[in-house]
DNA sequence: TGGTCAAAATCGAATAATTCAATTTTGGCT
DNA sequence: AGCCAAAATTGAATTATTCGATTTTGACCA
C-alpha cells in the first residue's frame, strides 16, 4: 500500500492536466508521460483521496463531486509550490541581465515566462529585446548577456532546449493550388528560413514567386493565413488560424530548427545565470530530470 | 540528479519538523524516520532549491534567510495538502458519530484531533463523551458507536493504535522520600492504573497508603504534581510539572498500556467509519504506510 | 444486439528513488 | 589539542515509479 499521508506533487498537477484537458491521454502528452503512468497515478491519488475523482469515458473525463472540490485545493497547493520555488531560488539574485529573443519565441512562449521571472526575481533589472537570430548573435557579449536564437537541428552551439519541426503552412480555410509558381509569404532576407525554404523548392523543381516579404513576422503570418500564401513556421509557434503542410502535400522536406541559449562569454553574473537556468527549465521539453 | 520541479510533501514536511525543533536528530524522532533519511532529506530540498537553507551546528539548527523565506511556505503547502485531503475524504460522509474517549486524552491529544474532523466533516453530527475505560465499554453499541480506551498492553481488542510506557510520576521541584509507606495519589477505585500500582507495590514489598483519591485526573496529577504524592501515569500524557520515576528509583515496574479503538458490533455508518479511520491516522505511532 | 473504436486499465519487467544502519566528519567548547 | 554531540556520508536493501505491451471498457452506430 502506498502512502496515505502525503500526495505527492506530480500527482497533483497530472490531475490538474487531466482536468484541463479532460483526457488521460492527452495529459499524458503535455507531462511527458506514458497514458498508463498517468492512469496509474490517478489510481493512486484517488486510493488516498478515498474517492473517485474522475468519472471516466471514451468520450472524455468529467470530475466528480469530490474531484471538483479536490481540484481548487490542487491547483492551489501546485501554484502555491511552484511560487515557492521561484522566490527561493530568486533569493539573493540581483543585479542587471539582458535577454535577446528572436521575434516568433517573444510573441508565443516567454512573455508569461519572462513575467514569472520577474514577479520573483524582484531586484534584478531585467532588459528584453528582441530581434532576428542573426543580428541577436552578433551582439552576443556586448548588447546581450544571453541570446534565445533558433538554429538549425544538430548544430549543438549553445545550450539546445528543444527541437522544433519546420513546417510549411497555409490557411486553414483555404485550399492553395500548388500548380505553378508557388506564392510566398517570407521574411526578409537574410533569413534562415527564407534561405531554407527557397532552397528546398529549387531542389525539388519546384517554381515559386515571392507575393509578401516582410521583416514582422506577423505580418508574414497574417498574409499567410488570409490565403494568398505559403509561409513557413516553426510547427510549435504555428498561430490559429495557420495549417501545417509536408510531404505528403508534395511539397519538400524542411530542416529541423532547435532553439538554443547563448551565454555571453566570460564569467556570467548572479541575475544571467539565475534567468538563463529559470529559462532553460521552462522551455526545455521533455520531463525535468 | 532529482526532479528539480516537484517538491515531496515529505520533504517540507521535515523541513518545518527540523524548523520547529531545531535539530534533525529530533525531528527525526518525531517522525519516525532515521536521521541519516532527515538529512538526506535536507540536502535534496537545498539542491531543489538552489540554496542553504538551513544553517547546522553542533549546537542547533537556524534557518537561513533563503530558509526563512521558505519557510511560510513550506508551512502553507503542508497546511493546504492536509485540509485537502481531509476535505475530499469528507466527502459524502454524514450522519451522526457517538465517540467516548477516556479522560487523559481527551485533555491531551484529542481536542485538536476532534476539531479538525469537525472542520471537514460538516455533515456529521459528532458527540464526545468522557470517562473511564471500564464504563465506556460497557455502553459501547449501546451510548456509542466508537470507544477509545486504554488496556493492558497485549489485550489486543480492538484495533490498537499505540503503546505507552506507564510510569510513576512525581514533582520535578521536590524530592519524594521514598522511606516509609509511599504516599500515593490515585485515582479512585475501579480503575485499572490504581491497581496495578498497588500489585505492583505488594509484589515488591513496598509499604504505601493512598493519600489522595480522586476520579478527576486533573486533581490527582495536580496533587502529585504538588509534590505531595506518587501517581502513576501514561509517560505520553505526563503534564508539565510531573517527573517520571522507574525502577532505577527503587520502584516496581508497571505494565505498559496499549490505547485502541473500539467499534461497535453491527455495520457502522458512514460517520463511525470516517471518524474511526481518522482517528486511527492521527493517533497511530510510527509511520504511516 | 452485436460490432467497432478510441481511450483507460492492467500486468510484468526494468529502472529509479528512498530508506536504513554503520561509520565518519564537523564545529563549538573546555 | 581533545572531546562530544550532532550532522554528513556511504553502500546495500528495499520500495516505488515508469514503461511497453496487452486487455478491458463503454459509448455509439449499424
């Protein structure tokens, strides 16, 4: 028999997931589990509990009576622990660091995480910009303490932190014609992706025209996403609205791109080796270990 | 390397133990573990937190100001889990509990035990008697539905929660003779620790004669605590104020007591059941499991 | 009704984490 | 310098957790 006394904190939020997401399965994906460790750890938790919390489905999982009660204490206790963690490792950290981020990651992913940061690391004097890769690097050790820049897949320069897939993306309401010279919405050159997307078109034989070019990406995406062109993205970033293409659409293969953190060179201070690790464990993928 | 996202329960749990009690040996004690576990413990949670959290000497254990931060909230997260669980087990329980408990505990340990199911158990009508073992048990199925008495170690009725040391008691502030006929204050007659003090006695030869009588526990233990008389206690239950004597004294031995709950005959309602397996978490030595 | 299908449950094996007992190290005090 | 109590360490044993493979479940539909 497991322990009666303590639920431990993965318990927690797994449920929290599960309840979110009404799905066993799917909350297995978001925590990097298998569905049958999740299913395990909610047999566990309602064997403490006392009660079922969950009343299962093929459809979808609904809480019970107990589960809903149960689950504001537990979110509760996770935002209570998470905060805990955050402030004490903040404790003691303080100083300036400047963060570079490349423009797609500034817009999906960190503000809430860089806004986490800074509600506890309430004495560093923290500065964001942000920028395309190539310029952000540049600056590395002189306008920057640590750059967030995309790269492509096995490069292995910098602390990687994840992988993302390349995709090529069109509106979800429209249907593209992919007879003639394909139409484009991209960034401005010099651009990685551009560069990757032209050059995996000329590979395959494949025309194309440049009908968008522009250095926001959102406006690349927009045009995108109104129907007039083909754009790529990180398959991660992808905005609503956006449909992910591949081979299967017959168009060519993407390279993979990862995202890794450059430290400036030389010895880093308390506030850029606090926020480069608070960043490196918010965004890894894959379970914390 | 540990998680460095989740924080056992456990582990603030003896964080707060070692806070409260200043040193691990200690805390170790009070629950249950080894101190070589305490301190592994400890440094697991200063890895997960990044910082010392506890500054040890040979003489006590401080917090350090990483550890002071932490502190309030290793106290509210344990604080959370506990409601929570009492919370959710609570669920659906209702109806009426008649508890009778004997009267040493139901000054000692039981109030705050009592109150806490009170608090989540809303919908249960709960009603304490006090009084001694053998009436108790004689109204059990009858006046109640649960009896916590106290027995002869090894009498094994019941599902038996713990065992206490009985032990003879004086006033720490004056030295008893123990030439002549032993002065004893005693509870009064029937009652099961009054007559093993006074085998126990005959058996060994020793003279003695009831100074004090009475079937209030506080008078009597006020009375030796007075440094009139000997008593004999639970050693778990012995009030400030009262010293405890053994053999090394030149006193006989006396048999050690085992508390255990009683249900009555018959299937119990919901309410005796969760009172009863609430009880028999709270009062149950050693470790949970 | 019975078949189907996606999702959850179960099971056995491998892995990982926790605990303990024994011992060593530490830091303050005499 | 030496002593002592308390914390740290170490290695072995135990216990718990996770995974992959498979089976079972239950809502829905023909």
């Amino acid at each position: 028999m497991t322990a009666l006394r303590n639920i431990d904190i993965d318990l927690l939020r797994s449920f929290v997931t599960i309840a979110e997401l009404r799905s066993f399965t799917r909350a297995a994906a978001a925590l990097s589990r298998t569905q049958s460790t999740i299913s395990t750890q909610v047999r566990r938790l309602e064997e403490i509990a006392g009660q079922t919390l969950l009343r299962r489905s093929p459809q979808e999982v609904l809480l019970t009576r107990a589960g809903e009660d149960f689950l504001g204490y537990a979110r509760r206790i996770v935002a209570l622990h998470d905060e805990a963690l955050d402030v004490v490792r903040a404790q003691g950290v303080s100083g300036r660091v400047r963060l570079a981020v490349m423009d797609d990651y500034a817009t999906i992913v960190l503000p809430e995480t860089l806004a986490r940061f800074a509600r506890s690391h309430t004495e560093v004097e923290l500065e964001v910009t942000t920028g395309f890769t190539r310029d952000l690097m540049n600056a590395l050790g002189e306008e920057f303490d640590l750059v967030l820049a995309t790269q492509r897949a096995g490069d292995g320069r910098g602390e990687v932190l994840r992988t993302e897939r390349t995709a090529w993306a069109a509106s979800d309401r429209h249907d593209l014609s992919l007879a003639g010279p394909l139409p484009l919405a991209l960034l401005k050159a010099p651009n990685m992706y551009r560069e990757w997307a032209l050059e995996a078109l000329n590979e395959a034989g494949l025309g194309w025209r440049i009908l968008f070019s522009s250095s926001s990406i959102g406006a690349v995406e927009a045009m995108a996403a109104a129907g007039a062109a083909l754009t790529v993205v990180k398959a991660g970033t992808a905005r609503p609205g956006l449909r992910l293409l591949g081979t299967e659409h017959g168009l060519p293969a993407l390279p993979a791109s990862e995202i890794a953190l450059h430290l400036a060179p030389g010895r880093p201070g308390a506030a850029a080796r606090a926020l480069s690790s608070f960043l490196a464990e918010a965004l890894r993928e894959g379970r914390e270990s």
